[in-house]
C-alpha cells in the first residue's frame, strides 16, 4: 500500500559529501523542516529504514511502517537524510522507496569523487578500532590498495549508477543535484535557494554554513595516488556530466578540455 502526500524529502547522499552538515543546518534554521532522527538508530539521523541490511533497530527491534511514520510530521516537511540509501543495493532501496509512495523529492549531494573516497578512508583511519571491520578493509595497508580492493571507498563514488538505479523508478524532476562544493563555498546561500524552491521552503539566509565531520588530514592525497584515482573515475564523471547536465567544473580533477 502506498502512502502519498506526506511532504517527504530523502537525501540518499552521498556519504561524505555534506549529508550531516544538510540534515543539521535544516534542523537548526529551518523552523518549517522536521529533519527526521531516532534515538533507536545507532546513528540518530541516519533512519536507514529503506535499507535490506538495516531492518532493526540498535535494540533488535523491527524498523515497521509505523515505526518509520511515527517520525514523520504532517505539518512539516519530513527530511529523512540516510547515505546508506546509496552506498549499495541502490536499485532495491530505490524500488522499496517506490513500493512506499511514488510522490517523494530527492536530493543528492554531489563531491568530487576523489576527494569523498580519500575523506572515507581518513575518516575508518581516524575511527579505528572501531571502523577495522567496517566494509571489508585493511587499515595495515595503503589508501591505494584500499582505494582499488575495498568497495567501500571506489564503488560509492560511482554517482551515475546510482542516481540511474532511482531514476528507473521516479521522474526526473523529482531530483535535486547539488554540487558539496558549492554548498561550502562563500557563494553558498545560492544553492540553499535551490533547495529551498525545490522543497517548497521560504528562503533561510543561512548564517552558519559550517561542515559536520571535517577532519584534520594527516597529509594531503599525493600526486600518484590522485592520478590514479582520476583515471579510475574519469569516464564515470563523463557520464555523470551528462546525466545531471552539470558541468561539473569545480571539480578541477576532470576538467573538460
């Protein structure tokens, strides 16, 4: 049975690209957006209810209809901000989320893909121990080996089969794609606007655009290790390009000649 009309917004990602910092900002200065959380979750913000691996909640319960509605607010615009939505199985989530209800917005945000690859791998390095059996890793060897043996870190970057997996089930205009590096940059409250005529939210000047889990790296991605990561993503950014109709150009990494 499928639900319609609950003014639902899903932010199926992507992981390390801005989706806390999203889901934190429109639940701090935005009074008109319930930005959905359960304390049954082992992250909060993270609902994952439309997720095959994650149908319990941290206390074994079952994550039902109920449960997941019971989060919802009617007089508000539901904002559910869940990556692992498109992390993998992304065509099952996108059809479940269809099987609930075909009038849904999305917003994606979108990081160079280089860049959101090394950002998770700092992010298991800095978590360990407990990370070290996160996604079939190896913290002992090097981010090249985990970039290319752990599909953790390659296959999420893989924008284009993703948001392809969603569009076979929901219209287009149903989309938002953001670029994460618009939305930190000074030029941001821009691509806010967007968001906010795409949710049907009266503009918000947002006046601390701030980045949730920014890291001090210990050392920045080197020369090699960049290039052979532009080489692995290079023809999937063409098709992202031409998927979104964006340019892409901050993402300097895959410049158009």
């Amino acid at each position: 049975m499928q639900v319609m009309n609950r003014n639902l917004v899903i932010c199926p990602g992507f992981q390390k690209c801005g989706t806390t910092a999203l889901f934190q900002i429109m639940d701090e200065q935005c009074d008109d957006v319930n930005a959905m959380s359960s304390l049954d979750c082992v992250h909060p913000k993270e609902i994952d209810f439309f997720c095959k691996e994650l149908q319990k909640t941290k206390n074994a319960k079952k994550k039902t209809i109920d449960w997941y509605e019971n989060l919802l607010d009617d007089q508000k615009i539901n904002l559910d901000s869940s990556p692992n939505y498109a992390m993998k199985n992304s065509d099952f989530i996108a059809r479940k989320i269809r099987n609930y209800s075909t009038d849904i917005k999305f917003i994606f945000l979108l990081r160079n893909p280089i860049d959101r690859a090394f950002s998770a791998y700092n992010h298991y390095m800095q978590e360990l121990p407990k990370t070290a059996s996160w996604g079939g890793w190896n913290p002992k060897k090097s981010f090249l080996y985990n970039f290319f043996m752990c599909d953790s870190f390659t296959k999420t970057g893989f924008y284009q089969e993703h948001i392809f997996n969603y569009l076979k089930y929901f219209k287009k205009d149903q989309f938002l794609f953001i670029i994460s590096e618009r939305l930190s940059s000074e030029g941001h409250q821009k691509e806010w606007n967007k968001i906010f005529d795409f949710i049907g939210h009266d503009k918000v000047e947002i006046k601390d655009n701030y980045s949730i889990h920014k890291r001090e790296k210990p050392r920045k991605l080197g020369y090699n290790e960049r290039i052979a990561a532009k080489d692995f993503y290079e023809h999937s950014v063409v098709l992202l390009r031409d998927l979104i109709q964006d340019d892409l150009k901050e993402w300097v990494d895959f410049k158009k000649s």
